[in-house]
C-alpha cells in the first residue's frame, strides 16, 4: 500500500500528531504521544482493533512517504523515528514483515 503526507507546515510535536491523526484516521480517544502513535501504528495490521482508518493485511508493507520533513526539528525526528522503529521491531518480533517502509522526500 502507498501512502503520502506533506509535513510541509509541521514545526512542533502538536501539530505533527494532529496531522498524523487525520492521515490515518485515528480515533477521537488519540493521546497524541508517543506511546498513543506506537500503538496506533503498530496496530495498522488488524484493523479490528479500530485503531487506524488506514490497514494493511498480513503479509502488506504501507510505503510512506514523508514529504517536506522538518529535519532541524530534533524533537520530531526523535519521537517520528522512534515510533516507526518501534514498530517495525515489533512487527519483526512478531515473526512478520516489517509494517512501514518510511520514504522521505
């Protein structure tokens, strides 16, 4: 599955969980955090859970695209990077593929 989001206008960690929330559809009840993203994220491949709009199946990858990254902000890249590795270490752990393939333009 493809994916794309602009992180054009994204300078603080408020706005870039906001935007993340509307991208994948996330519940009203997002905590936005980090722990609240990893969860979310990592839960793309069982949509039964709820907790994410956007799913992939078993075997699927989501290759997302991050246009316009904020690269001198350090506190997104920390939190951003983190969840994505988190969760494709668990994913792994779990015996799977990993679950996002992070393109960055």
């Amino acid at each position: 599955m493809e994916m794309a989001i602009d992180f054009k206008d994204i300078d603080t960690v408020d706005k870039m969980h906001k935007k993340l929330k509307h991208a994948f559809g996330f519940p009203n009840f997002y905590g936005a955090n980090i722990h609240a993203l990893i969860d979310c994220l990592g839960d793309i491949r069982y949509p039964e859970y709820g907790m994410s709009e956007v799913t992939i199946g078993e075997n699927e990858v989501l290759n997302l695209t991050i246009k316009n990254f904020p690269y001198e902000n350090k506190l997104i890249i920390n939190i951003f990077f983190s969840a994505i590795k988190y969760v494709n270490e668990k994913s792994i752990n779990r015996h799977e593929t990993p679950s996002i393939h992070l393109i960055l333009i």
